[in-house]
C-alpha cells in the first residue's frame, strides 16, 4: 500500500494535482486529460503516446487512471514530480505568459516561455561563443534578462549557432557582420532559418521577422532543436563505436543501431548507475515515449547524479584528461537543492556544469536534465569498446550524404516520431504516411492505418499493413514503383526505401512551383529551360544541358543564377573560375548553397552534391531557386 509512503501534506498536493488534471471532476484522467497537461508542460504528443502513458499507469485496465494509480508517479519521486506538476499548471515560477507572438495565433492569444530554458541556453551560447570576434556585440548576455531575445535579432548568433552543432553548414563568408541594415539582417534571418531547416530543424511557421522581433517561445524553441542537434551528434554507433559497451545479452550490434539518441543515453547513464551498485532506471527502452514525463524523476534528488559523475570522471590513464576525484561529501546532504548545488559543483570541477540549476535538478525539468546528461556523455562516456568476435563491426558505415540528406527533410516537416534512423524509424511506414500527406495526398487514417501501440502478437504484421499501405498510395500517386513491395519497407531495404523517398522529395518539391505557376504540371524540362531563360536575360554566360550536366560542378551556374534572381547579392571577389581543382570547386559549392539559402530559399542539398554533380540533388537546387524566382515582385 502507498499510503505508508506519502505524508499528508504529499498526498493533499498530489489530490490537488490530480484535481486540476481531472477537467470533468469525475474521479478519473483520461486521455484527453493528460494530453492537455503534456501540452501544458511545453511536450505535446500525439494521442497514441499518451494512450501508452494511460497503459502504464492504469493498473486495472479501465483506459483511465484513478487517484489511487495516479500514486505511482509519487512511488517513482512523488514529491517532486508533485511539484512539477503543479507549477506547470499554475503557470508560475518560472513560467511566463505573453501576448499572442505569432500571425497564425488569435488576438489575445497566450504562449509560455520558461525562464529556466532562456537562463539555460544563455550559459550555453556565451560560453560556446565567447572568443567569437564576429559575436562581441551582443556577448556576453545576461541570463536574467531578456537580452537573448534582442541579442539574436541580427540573426548572427543564430549562424554561429547553427555552424556550432553542424560545423560547416553556413559558409561564414555568406553571414553579414558590419554596417547592418534592416535587409541584410533579413538575409542573416533567411540563412539561419533555411540552413536551421536542412539540418533537420522544424521551423515550419517561424519567419525571419519572428526572430528579428525576439519572439520569446519561437526563439527558444529554435534555439533548443539547434542545440541538442549538436548535442546528440555523437551519440550514434558509427561515430562513437563504444557505444557497443551497452549491448545486453542476446542483442546484436543492428538491435543497439535502431536506438534514438536519447534510449542510448539512458542506456549509458543506466550502464554507469549499475557499474555504481545505484538503483538502475527500469524500462528506459520500453518506456522511451514516456522520457519527457518520467526521464530523469530518479535524478531528481541528485544522489544518482553524484554516483554518475563518480564513474565518469577521469581516472588518471590519459595524459590529457588528469584524474578528477569526485567528493562525495554532498551526497548525505538532506537538503534536496544544496545536495544538488553539491553535485553541480562536482560536475564543475569536470567542466560540466551547463544547462541545470539546483532547482532544475529538484524539480526535474526533462529538457534541461536531457541536455545536462548529454553533455556528460559528449565529456566523458567513459565506454570501451569490446573485444567481441562476434560483432559485425561491418555494420558500423555510418548514413550517407543522401540519407542524411533524406532524413533531415523530413524531420524539418515536423514527422512524428522524429527520425533518427532513416530505415528502421520508416518499417512501420508512418513517417512516409504523413509524408504523403505533405504532398496532398489523402491518407485514410481511421481505416487504413495501423497505430502504436503495437499488440505484441502480430507487431510486424500490423507494420506490415501499413507498408503496403504506403505503396499502395504511392501508385495512386504515379510513383514509378516497379519492383517495389510493403515488405521492402518493412525490411529496411535501402535501394527501393530511398527509392519511394526520393519521389517523395521531388513531388514536395516540384508540388512548391505548381502552386507559384497557377497548377501547371513541372517536369526536368521544364526546370532546366527556366534557368537558361533566366540566366540569359539577366545577360549570364552559363546555361545548363540537364542536371547532369557536368559544368554544374563548378557551381558557376548555380551562383549566376542567384544574382540573376538577386542582382547585386553575389560577392564574385570570391568565386573561384578558370581550371578549378576541386578544392576550389567545393569551395564555390559551399558558397552557392549558402548564398542560395540566404535569399530566401530552402535547399537541403550538400555542397558536395553539385561538385559531384549528383542529379537528384541538383534538381532540387534549381527548383528551388526556379520557385524563388517566381516569388519575385
């Protein structure tokens, strides 16, 4: 029984707590309940999640939680977890409410911004770009105020920022940095929105003049996806081969493959917590839709912090990484936010203490622990890799330019789940479904879908359906499908998965300039006949035979084409002609693209994708500019 557990005054908070939940007072929290609170907390999820949260709780299977199941969150760390809670739904300590800050939002409407994120991220970016010369102006900022709001305004930050997670994203040439004008800090805005967009960042909704105002939650949502993109970079086998340390009896090195960035870390941070003899966080795996809700509640009284840092930090062997002896003497501190100042204070020491207040620990704020624990394993995953014959190591290649390429499409679509795997994370085809939808393509969600959670008999057939599903839709579609089947889908078949991908892609694509041309149907032909015309009446020499075509290498066409668009936008001081070496072709590569994205285009294409003269790729950058050129006034 729970009520030994839980004092009076914890089960009155966690009664009020439930009560606030409970919008129809009838004794229960349904569905609907809980996803209005998770929305409320700043996590909205989809209804299949939160049905999954309502199975975990449920105890005796009625689809609803009593209070007396609603009692397991306080078995887990009640009176935290209460508190949580309760200032989620009061709006208070550190929740702001502001004026409707969006043109889709009504008169009136309010959106929250928690102070603990802007204190957080503010830390971040001073340190991460405090020998930046391009960044002194508005360095350092002041955590306690709204100076993050007006600092990012010029949209340089946002740059250095997008570079940081993803080096070499934004060629630093293309950025504007003296003598501002209200158009060039526009360009700036352009560039780290576009270039935010083709590492994956959903920014659907968020326009330049959004961050030029300083919107607080549009920046701070922003800045958060920009941020754990870098911050997860390395969390992924092929990039850190260690990782191998977490497999677990009977996996194989594919099964570790198709974890999120963030089941590895728990993974990790579990791995490290039972090398310490601590209580180990049950379930991570099973349980990863519920990571905002319940992620780091056994953090939250700092104690496994400290048995964590205590694994981690060095031990002497490398000479560049001296030992650090962590004191534990913060560890029997019966206070819950001096015993984690103890412990932020020993994660100091390892040069670690980013992201997290004392009162972020208490209160168990998911997305700020999420980044502190990241953080932690990008210093010090203190793995080694196994010397296991029986390991593929073969396996470990790494995505490809156009996987990544791919993946980060889609995810700049806002699809649920995210994609962190391209094949694995589409076998159940649901991603490709509401891929479908972004190219108007009806989808019959009721009837034909089937949704997680999955029954445990049947999974693969119900994954299955839906790949059939998709294939099925993709001739409705006129996808040239030959040889194509739901079970390659569901197989993870590389060649024929990107195969439906990459006609996905180019639909959404081409769906972009038949809306700009009044409906009418585009083809390559048509695409290519634009940019000669273009190019030829702004008085260019270059023009193009087909995307093919092997002069595109020089990216010479491409940066002609961008001031035919833009006259006067191009820097030729800078472009590289004559023989070119392909130092030189990548360097105006890398110039194009960026240059592209600066006037307002949004192109997911690599520089390395025009110097190879990767046709796929090369036809989306024309059709991109081709849709800009349209745009003009």
């Amino acid at each position: 029984k729970m009520s030994g557990k839980i004092s009076k005054e914890d089960m009155e908070e966690m009664r009020e707590v439930f009560g606030k939940i409970d919008l129809d007072n009838n004794g229960y929290i349904c569905d609907y309940e809980l996803s209005e609170l998770l929305k409320e907390a700043g996590h909205p999820v989809p209804g299949y999640m939160v049905r999954e949260i309502i199975q975990k709780l449920d105890r005796n299977m009625d689809n609803k939680i009593s209070f007396e199941e609603f009692l397991i969150i306080q078995e887990l760390r009640g009176s935290a977890i209460a508190k949580t809670f309760r200032k989620v739904l009061n709006r208070k300590e550190g929740i702001l409410a502001i004026g409707g800050t969006s043109e889709l939002s009504s008169e009136g409407t309010q959106h929250s911004f928690s102070e603990e994120e802007r204190y957080a991220f503010v830390n971040w970016i001073n340190i991460a770009l405090k020998d930046d010369p391009d960044c002194q102006h508005v360095l350092p900022m002041d955590p306690n105020t709204d100076s993050l709001f007006t600092s990012v305004g010029d949209g340089i930050v946002l740059c250095k920022m997008v570079n940081l997670s993803v080096p070499d994203t934004i060629d630093e040439r293309t950025i504007n940095k003296k003598k501002l004008t209200p158009f060039t800090i526009q360009e700036n805005l352009n560039l780290a929105l576009n270039s935010a967009s083709a590492i994956g960042c959903h920014v659907v909704n968020i326009g330049a003049l959004d961050l030029k105002e300083g919107k607080p939650h549009l920046v701070l949502g922003l800045l958060w996806q920009i941020i754990k993109i870098g911050l997860f970079a390395d969390i992924e086998l092929s990039r850190n081969e260690a990782l191998a340390a977490l497999l677990r009896d009977g996996e194989t090195l594919e099964d570790l493959m198709k974890l999120s960035p963030e089941e590895l870390l728990l993974r990790w941070a579990n791995f490290h917590l039972e090398n310490a003899g601590w209580k180990k966080i049950n379930n991570f795996s099973s349980d990863i839709k519920f990571i905002y809700l319940f992620i780091f509640i056994i953090f939250q009284d700092s104690r496994a912090y400290f048995h964590l840092l205590n694994q981690i930090s060095p031990k002497g062997t490398e000479e560049d990484h001296p030992r650090i002896d962590i004191n534990m003497a913060g560890f029997s501190e019966k206070d819950d936010l001096k015993r984690a100042e103890a412990m932020l204070q020993q994660a100091d020491r390892l040069g670690c203490r980013q992201f997290v207040t004392p009162a972020d620990v208490v209160s168990g704020n998911p997305k700020l622990n999420l980044a502190f624990v990241a953080n932690l394993f990008n210093k010090y995953p203190a793995l080694t890799k196994p010397e296991n014959e029986d390991i593929n190591w073969g396996l470990l290649e790494g995505e490809t330019r156009e996987e990544r390429t791919f993946r980060n499409w889609m995810n700049s679509l806002g699809v649920n789940p995210h994609v962190n795997h391209l094949y694995a994370d589409l076998q159940d085809a649901l991603v490709i479904l509401q891929l479908y939808e972004k190219i108007k393509i009806p989808v019959d969600w009721n009837n034909k879908v089937n949704k997680p959670p999955y029954p445990k008999l049947g999974t693969n057939m119900k994954k299955l359906e839906n790949c059939n599903y998709a294939v099925e839709l993709g001739k409705t579609a006129k996808f040239s499908l030959v040889g194509i089947g739901g079970q390659d889908l569901n197989d993870g078949n590389a060649t024929l998965t990107l195969a439906l991908v990459w006609q996905l892609m180019r639909r959404y694509t081409l769906n972009v300039l038949q809306e700009l041309g009044d409906g009418q149907k585009v083809n390559d032909e048509i695409i290519v006949n634009w940019v000669n015309k273009t190019l030829a009446e702004a008085g260019k020499s270059p023009k193009i035979s087909s995307f093919k075509d092997k002069e595109i290498s020089s990216s010479l066409a491409v940066l002609e084409l961008i001031d035919a668009i833009q006259p006067g936008s191009i820097n030729y001081e800078l472009i590289k002609t004559g023989c070119l070496s392909e130092e030189d072709k990548l360097e105006n590569a890398k110039y194009a693209i960026s240059m592209a994205r600066k006037i307002g285009t949004r192109v997911y294409a690599l520089p390395e994708d025009l110097v190879e003269v990767k046709p796929k790729m090369v036809m989306t950058v024309f059709a991109c500019l081709m849709g800009r050129g349209m745009k003009r006034v």
